[in-house]
C-alpha cells in the first residue's frame, strides 16, 4: 500500500473509530497500522504486543474493531451494488481482456478455516474435514470482488452453498437489475448477460457452466476453453488476496462474528488498493505486480502467475455447490454461445482457441 493510500485509508476510517474515553485512545493511524501489519504478515497478537508494546488483549481489540470499521468506511465506495451501467462496464472489460461476451463476472467460494466455535457441534464442520466459514465470491476482469457473501457453515450442503445467498435468490426470481439482453458481437439475435462458474455450479439462464469432460466434441472443447479463460479472473483474484495477506495462511482463532468482519476488511482492502494502483503503470504497481497474476499472451499462451506459489491449505475451494439439472432455457443458451465460439466471427476474437482447446486431445477420435 502506497503512503498516500494509507492516509487516504486512515481518513476514510477514522470517523467509524471514534471513541469517548477518560484514557486517551491509540491514535488511529496507530490502530490502522497494527491492523494492516496483523493481516498482512499473518502474525500473532504476541508479535504485535512485543512490536507495538500494547497488551495482548488490546491487540485483538484494536483488530476486531478497526476491521469492522475498515468495512463500514469502505463497503458503500468500493464494494457497492452495481448499477445496470456499472455491470455494461464489467462486461465491456470481460469482451475487451478476456473475449467472452456478455459476461457480468466469475463466480467461485472458498471454506475458510476456524477453530471450532464453543457450543455449535458440527455446524461448521465440512465435509474436508475440518471447521470452516464459506466465501462465496464474484469478481470483475480486472480481479475486483463485485460481490461477496461470507459466513454459511462450513457443513451445509453441496446445494445450499449457492442457493442460501440473498443475491443468488433475488437472481434466481429476476430481482437484481441485470441490463437488458443484448445481442453478441456482430450478431442480432438478444443474448442475456451471464456469469461464469465451473462445473460446481449449476447451469441457469444466469449462469454458464462448462460442459462436461466426458465424451467432449470439439465444438464443446473450445467453448470450456473460452469459458475457462473468463474464469482466471476469479481464480487470481482469490489468488491474490491470499498471496498478499499472509492471515489467510493459518486457521482463526477469533469468535466467528469477528472472523466474518476480518474477512470482509480483505476483501475491502483488497479492491482498495488495486482500485487505486490502476492509473499506475503495470511495472509500478506494488500490490498486483505483472508476476503475480496469470498473464495471457497475444498468441493465447498464458503463463501461470507467482500467487500459485502462494496457495493456502486453509483457504480452499469449496466443491460443488448446486444442482447439475438444467432446463431448456439454459442448454439452449450454452449451445447458442458454442455456435458463436466455433464461428468465424467468435473464433476471430481468439484466433489462437483450436490450439489450445485441442492441445492434449486427439480430435476426432474414433467411436
């Protein structure tokens, strides 16, 4: 984080850290310091005493409180609901940095790992095997959070995972303010605006799944190709939150209340900060440098970004999390979008999609 994004930081945050005391409390700039630093590094509260000479206990105050401030200050800036307009944007940069057209963002979770909750049995436990709250996340094509719901048990099941949100409900029954469908590049025919998932989730009229890998033709390849390109983004935003802030490295050891603000603060911060290194050059930016994240050549080869170095065994992906049916509305539109993929016009955008949907495959292969 940049000196100027501090202040601006400690400015924005300040007015929810207000307190009436006879003592004189830590200066804000102090306890947004501590808090940074405790993320960050993913260090211990009794790192933090011996650095900030302040008590244990004080440290976890100052922690819990400044991330729920962090929240409050910063939500309604960088995390609020789209508009119609502001989902047009993200879907320009989808088509613009990723060649997948009407696409409104990536979606995927992570089970987040805690220490056991006092007097919850196995609410939390999940099917992995250990204690855990659910991220369910979509993002942007730049690798911003546009939405976030976090703090499901980890024991719900493979179909509530989704189901349960309030936006998935209110997308599922037509309520989000989703811009009217459009027609794809160079086509006439309206298509409706999507989001992207992998085959966790459910094929709907809202969401595209890739097809199945069983008995695949090449026409269905190159749209899980094409599907899979538009999915990096969600893969390196979380690749990202977790190779920049260490505590995602070791379970929390917190009371679930304040386990669910830290992880919003990230989220938070994490928009925040590559919010304000866009303007900079790519080679300057110290958050999200050009290595950290996976990068795709004009040729179509990618290259595997250092955040993969960085993967946590306590912040991983949550399996399937809906139902494989699927209705008609549904299957008609993934073949709709397999069509434009494999046709002159959808495979000009990405010249370089036979190569690599095909590498590794014998096309064609006898029955």
């Amino acid at each position: 984080m940049w000196p100027e994004q501090f202040r601006l930081l400690v400015h924005l945050v300040e007015p929810h850290l207000v307190k009436r005391s006879i003592r004189t409390p830590l200066p804000t700039a102090l306890r947004v310091a501590l808090t940074l630093m405790f993320l960050a590094q993913g260090d211990s509260a009794t790192s933090k005493h011996f650095e900030f000479r302040i008590r244990k206990s004080t440290v976890h105050k100052v922690v819990n409180e400044t991330c729920k401030a962090i929240w409050d200050a910063l939500q309604p800036i960088v995390l609020k609901s789209p508009s119609k307009e502001n989902w047009k944007k993200i879907s320009e940069r989808y088509q613009e940095r990723w060649q997948f057209p009407n696409c409104l963002g990536a979606i995927d979770g992570r089970h987040m790992k805690i220490q056991c909750p006092p007097c919850t049995g196995t609410e939390y436990y999940n099917y992995k095997g250990f204690f855990s709250i659910v991220l369910m996340a979509i993002c942007d094509a730049d690798h911003k959070f546009s939405w976030i719901d976090i703090g499901q048990y980890g024991s719900i099941s493979d179909g509530g995972v989704w189901s349960n949100p309030e936006f998935a409900v209110d997308l599922e029954d037509g309520e989000v303010d989703l811009p009217d469908p459009t027609p794809l590049p160079h086509t006439i025919r309206p298509f409706p605006y999507v989001f992207v998932g992998d085959a966790a989730f459910p094929l709907t009229s809202y969401m595209m799944r890739p097809y199945p890998k069983k008995r695949l033709t090449d026409e269905q390849r190159v749209f899980n190709y094409r599907l899979s390109r538009a999915r990096l983004t969600i893969e390196n935003s979380f690749g990202i939150l977790c190779a920049r802030w260490q505590i995602l490295h070791k379970p929390l050891r917190m009371k679930v209340e304040n386990a669910e603000n830290l992880f919003k603060a990230l989220v938070c911060l994490h928009n925040f900060v590559m919010s304000g290194e866009e303007a900079m050059p790519v080679n300057e930016r110290r958050y999200c440098g050009p290595e950290l994240v996976d990068t795709i050549a004009e040729d179509g080869s990618i290259t595997a970004g250092q955040w993969r170095e960085h993967q946590s065994q306590h912040f991983i992906n949550i399996g399937r999390v809906g139902a494989n049916f699927a209705g008609a509305v549904a299957r008609g539109m993934r073949e709709y979008l397999k069509e434009y993929f494999n046709s002159d016009v959808g495979a000009e955008q990405a010249p370089w999609q036979f190569e690599y949907a095909f590498r590794g495959y014998v096309l064609n292969p006898p029955a």
